[in-house]
C-alpha cells in the first residue's frame, strides 16, 4: 500500500481518481439493481394480493357448499390461461382450512387432499406459522433459504375465517426482469466509465504534471538556479498558478541575489588587488626614482666611456619601461583637468584612425556630446582610448568596430562593439584584473582594462562586458557609465 502513496502525482490523482469513479459506479449500480429486484418483488405483491383477494371471495361458495370440484376449477383458473411471456406467473395454489390441513390444490400429487400443511416440509412448517398469526389482510412469508415466495390470503365468509388461499411463487421468476435491469444498469455503468474516465485521467495530468515540474526545479535549486517555469504549463489563477508566481519570483530574486553577491565579490577582488599594486608601485617608485637619478648623474658627470654610456642606456631604457609599468598601476581619478568635450571625441578619432586604417577596418562612430561635460577630460579620453585600442587587437582585418558616445538622464555613456572572437565566462570573470592578458596577444602589459576599470570606479560609474555570438558572428561589447551629478 506504501507503494501507491510514493507513486509520482502523474499517476497518483489519476489512479486514485479513477479508482473513486469505478467503485462509486459500482456501488451505485449494485443499488439500482437491489432497488430494480425490490420493485420486481414488490409489482409481484401487489398483482398476487390482487388475484388472491379476487379468488377468495369466488372460493366462499365453493367452500360453504364443500364443493371441491368447484373449488379446484376456480383454482385451476390463473394456470389455464398462462403466459409463458409472464414472469409474474404463479406456480401453485391451494387452500388450507381452519385445521392447517389441505383442502385442494392444484398439485394434488405433491400436494395432497386432507395433508397436513406442517408435514410436507419445512418451508411449508415455516407458512404454517407464520398463516396462524394471520389476520384479516394478505400476508407475504418468505421462509428462510427458500427458493418460493407463499401470498397467504384469508378466505372470510360474514366474518367467519372459512380458511386460507396460499399462491405460491417462485423467486426463479424474478430472474429474467433482473438479469435485463442488470444488463442496463452494466451499460449505462460503462457509458459513465467511458466518460468520466478519460476527464478524470485529463484532469489529473493536468493537476499533476505542473507539480511535478514544480518538484523537479526545486530540487534543482541546491545545485543550481534553474530556468523560469513557463506559464503555458498552467496559465491559471488558483492556489497551484499563484505558486508558479511565487516561485518564479522567489527565482528571480535569488538571481539577483547571486548577481550582486558575484558583483560584490568581484568588486572586492579587484580593489584588494589594487591596493596591493598601488602599495607596491609607491614601494617600488621610490628606488627606482634614485637609481634613475643616479644613472642621469653618472651620465653627465662621472665621464664614462663608449660602452658604459652603451650600458648605461640599456639600464635607463629598462628602468623607464619599469617605471611606465609602475605608474599605470597608480591611477589617480583626483587631478586637475578641463572638462570632456567634443574637442577629445575629435582628438581620441585621430589617434586612432591610422590603428584602423592598418588593419583595414571599418570604425563607425556615433556621438550626441554636443558640449563640455564635467568630468575630467583626461582620464575619460584615456578610458575611450585603451577600449578602443583593445577593440581594434581584438578584431580581425576587414573587420568593424562601433563606437558609440551619449548623454542621457545625466549620465556619459560609452559602448564599443567589435566583431571578432568572443569572450568566455573565465576570461570574462577575470577580464578587468592587471596582468591578466597580456600573454595572450603577446603586446602590452594587460593593464588597459584594468586602469580603465579603477577609473571609472573612481568616477563613481561601472563598466560592463557582454561578449556572444550574434547572427552567427563573434560580438563583443564594453558599455560604460559615467555620472555627471558627482563632478559638476
């Protein structure tokens, strides 16, 4: 039985449903065919009441004069005119006197004149009795584990009991009525089976299939945020369709949730590793600054020869490209600068057509900026520039790059679109931290994105990576956002 209650809803509601219908039909067929039987029985009664009493008052005569042959002909009656088509046809008549003894019958070789009605057997015993406590009404007895029905009727002449007309049924009778109640009720059973059925096995995998994908997301949930449940599996209002709300809600939140909480935890990462690059740069300044200074004054006043001077250039050569290096991780958004105008827009497009134009790409642009904006034109053309120039590596020859600049809702918003490779979800994930790419191109430090990332930070924006596959094309997409308010 444990079995069938952990059986998946889809089958459970239909099964459990179907079994509700077939044993109310039963039930209710099993009732219509006791209730056919009684009235069968019943309309039985009522026409051998009918006839006994009629007969019993044509058996007067016959009595007082003790006219048995009269008696036997009267008796004789009913069964002369039979209809084998009748299934209320009695099978046997007879009357019994004051004495319980057989006066005549229409069996008289199983039912013999003068024969006590006791003595014959025991179901005539048990209409015996049961004829003593007669009255002046017809009397129905049905001994018990009989197969006949006895219609006992008083045979009255001015109040004097001459005796009693016993017409004697058999149940047998009744058989052929019941056995064609049973066959319709059997068909209109089935008929209802064969409706109810189908809408309850409908019904029920309707029901069922929703919370059974309600059951499978959830258990997802510990693994993974899985997808939206699709309101076409059940487009209603009720208590089930409000659930569907609520866990696609409570879905979304948690989608949220995780979004921020990678956001914060990416945040962190990346300002943990630029305090730790701008400790060291200021550790690493410092020497660096003197031993520049000392080699400058070696150079001017310690009179070196060819290959010292030689060997002196390398060292200021490396130590410069150290120092470079070194001040890209000390990004400062707190300088003195003229605000962003269409004057840069114009600046960073010229420093950038000869890129383009050597790799043969298209460089389409778009600007709304028709002023000076405050913020710092400085660090907001040396973000425009670094996604620009990582736009142009990242596309190959012949390819595009779009570069779009607005103000809205007081905001400077920069998007730049290249086609080309995408970016994959690791590459993505660590895309905005110092050092991370440049092995890969071979060129640069891997400190673009990185230094414009700590600016926009510092300017109180965000900067963002979509990178995909669009049409069947490789499309990669920096969105940036700068607010005006905090610099105005």
């Amino acid at each position: 039985m444990r079995i069938l209650f952990n059986l998946s809803f889809r089958y459970k509601i239909p099964l459990w449903g179907s079994a509700l219908i077939v044993a109310t039909a039963l039930i209710i067929a099993t009732s219509m065919l006791f209730r056919a039987y009684d009235d069968l029985k019943r309309d039985l009664l009522r026409n051998a009441s009918v006839q006994g009493q009629t007969m019993a008052k044509t058996l007067v005569t016959a009595i007082t004069q003790d006219h048995v042959w009269r008696a036997y002909e009267i008796l004789k009656a009913p069964l002369s005119i039979a209809d084998k088509d009748n299934p209320e046809q009695v099978e046997a008549l007879l009357v019994i006197n004051r004495q319980q003894q057989i006066y005549v019958s229409t069996q008289p070789q199983t039912l013999p004149m003068l024969a006590d009605l006791k003595d014959l057997s025991p179901e005539f015993m048990a209409v015996a009795n049961g004829i003593g406590k007669l009255a002046e009404d017809t009397m129905v007895l049905e001994p018990e584990d009989s197969e006949h029905l006895f219609v006992a009727t008083p045979i009255i002449d001015e109040q004097a009991r001459l005796g009693t007309l016993i017409q004697i049924y058999s149940k047998k009778i009744l058989l052929p009525r019941f056995l064609e109640n049973a066959k319709q009720a059997a068909l209109i059973t089935c008929l209802v089976l064969a409706v109810l059925l189908p809408i309850n096995w409908y019904w029920g995998q309707s029901t069922a299939t929703p919370l059974v994908r309600l059951a499978e997301r959830m258990e997802e949930l510990g693994q993974r945020l899985p997808e939206n449940l699709s309101p076409e599996i059940y487009d209603y209002q009720d208590e089930l369709g409000r659930l569907f709300t609520a866990y696609n809600r409570t879905l979304q939140q948690l989608r949220e949730k995780a979004l921020i909480e990678r956001e914060v935890i990416h945040s962190e990462r990346l300002v943990a590793i630029g305090q730790l690059a701008a400790g060291i740069a200021h550790e690493v300044n410092n020497p660096l600054l003197g031993m520049l200074t000392s080699i400058n004054t070696l150079r001017h006043h310690g009179d070196p020869d060819a290959r010292t001077l030689k060997t002196l250039t390398l060292l200021e050569r490396g130590l410069n490209q150290i120092k470079d290096t070194v001040g890209a991780l000390l990004v400062d958004a707190k300088v003195n600068s003229r605000n962003f105008s269409t004057q840069d827009v114009d600046d960073v497009r010229t420093l950038i057509a000869p890129h383009a134009n050597k790799k043969r790409i298209t460089l389409d642009w778009t600007s709304d900026i028709d002023g000076a904006l405050p913020l710092p034109s400085t660090l907001v053309r040396q973000v425009l520039l670094n996604l620009i120039l990582n736009a142009l590596q990242a596309t190959e020859a012949e390819g595009r790059v779009e570069v779009m600049l607005s103000k809205a809702d007081r905001h400077l918003g920069l998007e730049i679109i290249n086609s080309g490779q995408t970016l994959s979800e690791a590459q993505k994930e660590h895309l905005f931290e110092p050092f991370v790419n440049a092995g890969e191109s071979g060129r640069g430090r891997g400190l673009g994105l990185w230094v414009c990332y700590q600016i926009v930070r510092q300017l109180g924006g965000n900067i963002s990576v979509e990178s995909g596959l669009l049409e069947g094309h490789g499309r990669t997409s920096f969105k940036v956002f700068i607010p005006l308010e905090t610099h105005a």
